[in-house]
C-alpha cells in the first residue's frame, strides 16, 4: 500500500475566536492536516507569509481581516489558498473544501449509480471479499477490485482489476449490468475525503458512486468495536447511500449470541444480517467444476440471497 510520509495539507488558521479555532485544529488534526502556523492578527500573518516558500491553504474568518487586508494577501501571494470559515459551516463540509485541494480533480465526473453496490468492512478479515464473491455470483454480476489488495478468494464471477487511479474511468464507462465493487476496509469514512492514499482514493469513488453499501464486521468484540466507530462517523456523511450492516462468521453458542445482541444495538434500524460460519460454503464458492454445489441449501447461502434480494438491479 502506497502511504504518504509527509502531511497531507499546510494548513495556517487565522480565526478570532480561540474556541472556534479550538474545534476547527481538533478537526484538522483527527483528518492528518498539518497546522504550520497560527496566526494571531494580520501583521503577524503576513510576517509569517514573507518567510514561508511553500505552498499554504489559509483557513481563516470574516471578523479576522477587513476584505481590503484579505484582497492584499491574496495578491501578494498567488500560492495561497483561501478557505473561509462562517459559523454555520459544519464540519463535513470544511472537510469537502480541503479535499478540493488535496486531490487532483477527476477525469471524470462520477455520479451515483443504483446498478454498483461497493462491498466494505472492519480492518480483521471480516470477508469481505467472499461475500462479493458470493453476491456477485448470485446476481450474475461484475466484481471490480483493486491491485493495490492483498490477494482475493478465487470466485466464478467475473473479476476485473484495476489500478486505484484507473476506478473514475471504470466507473463512468459502467454499463447497465450490477456491479460490485470490493471496496475494502473502513473504520471512518469522512477521513478518506481529505486523504490522498491509494486506499482512501478508492474508497472515496466507491463511496461517491455506490446506489448501496454493504458493510461486513467479523462476530467477535473487535469488530464490534469497529462498527460502533464506524456507525457513528457515517452519520456524518452529507445523502450517503443506502446501507446494510452484515455481520459475518457468527456463532450460535452463548458467546455468539452476546455478540448478536451488541450488533443489532449498534445497528439499530439500518438493514441487517447474520451470516453464520461456514467453511464449506467458503470452500465451494472456488470450486468451479461443481457450480450446483454452491447453492445448496444452507442457512450462509440463504442469508447471502436475503442481501442479494435487497439490491435494486
């Protein structure tokens, strides 16, 4: 996986109320921005400006500086990048401004379609690769899946992979037919925005055009802990798409069902299911020498059929 060493955004705060600035670096900070400077009034700024050779995205507030100062400093240097922050700016759209300028823009524009469905899950091996694997088969779909992956399950389905940097013109070239992206992991989904690692990249044309998503956990209190984080951060999201919670590998014995009663709490009213473990169902999904093999009736293949059943196309 390709990572970035260096911070990922400049960033120089000019804001009047120290509260506000406060909440703003806590924000910036949590998204890995990097805050070279703050600036304390306008002379200050511009002192800092003279000495700084690098480009810079200035995040500041009206009350700061009078439109004359602030017209000045955008001539005076043409490397810097002016976010204004107003109070009822909320966070998620503070973060959609930065990810205009910490990502090249798209070769093309990328809308959602209810025929992809991006296939995503907690950090653990929680399989999510198996069930698109299954929902692709199932539903006579495309898997799409990236090379920057650790190796996938062998599936009947059709796979194509790709590069991270080749996902926007697949996805705009896509025809009618579903489509199931194997999306990888996630434990906070408003981080990929301003994030420029080959992960997050796909992560974020995945999720910016996904009709549905899927979000797979393993049945144990790790993944558990991962879904409570990530239920709570997708309520962030500004008209996600649809999405169902699948929580995979569960055991029956009292263990399992105490997992089982943590999941439907953290779930709450979004769409879920409970996919049981089942090595065989694993094993025969590759065994393409005995396709009706799959599909005998097991409690794993009727719940990847409930899923397959909630998509659109």
């Amino acid at each position: 996986m390709l990572e970035i060493g260096e911070p990922r955004l400049n960033l120089i705060t000019a804001i009047s109320n120290s509260d506000q600035e406060e909440k703003i670096a806590a924000l910036l900070h949590s998204q890995g921005c990097n805050i070279i400077y703050r600036a304390l009034n306008t002379d200050l700024l511009a002192t800092f400006l003279v000495s700084n050779h690098s480009k810079v995205n200035l995040i500041y507030t009206q009350d700061f500086m009078s439109s004359a100062e602030l017209k000045e400093l955008s001539t005076s240097y043409a490397g810097l990048r002016l976010i204004q922050v107003t109070e009822d700016l909320n966070s998620q759209e503070l973060l959609k401004q930065l990810a205009q300028i910490s990502r090249p823009p798209l070769l093309h524009q990328l809308t959602r379609a209810n025929n992809l469905v991006a296939v995503l899950g907690t950090p653990g091996s929680p399989g999510i690769s198996t069930i698109t694997n299954h929902l692709a088969v199932f539903k006579s779909a495309q898997v799409i899946a990236a090379e920057h992956h650790n190796l996938r399950p062998q599936s009947r389905a059709k796979v194509e992979t790709i590069l991270a940097s080749e996902l926007d013109k697949k996805l705009a070239a896509l025809g009618s037919g579903l489509a199931i992206i194997d999306a990888g992991t996630s434990v906070a989904l408003t981080k990929t925005i301003s994030d420029r690692r080959i992960n997050a990249l796909w992560l974020s044309h995945s999720l910016a055009c996904a009709g549905n998503l899927i979000y797979v956990l393993s049945a144990n209190d790790n993944g558990i802990s991962y879904l409570a984080e990530f239920v709570s951060d997708f309520k962030n999201l500004l008209n996600p798409p649809p999405i169902f919670y699948v929580l995979n590998q569960q055991r029956f014995d009292r263990r399992g069902q105490s997992i089982q009663s943590k999941f439907l709490e953290v779930v709450g009213n979004y769409p879920s299911f409970q996919i049981p473990q089942d090595h065989r169902s694993i094993r025969s999904e590759a065994d393409a020498a005995r396709p009706n093999h799959f599909w005998r009736s097991t409690t794993f293949n009727k719940q990847i059929q409930k899923i397959g059943n909630q998509l659109t196309c």
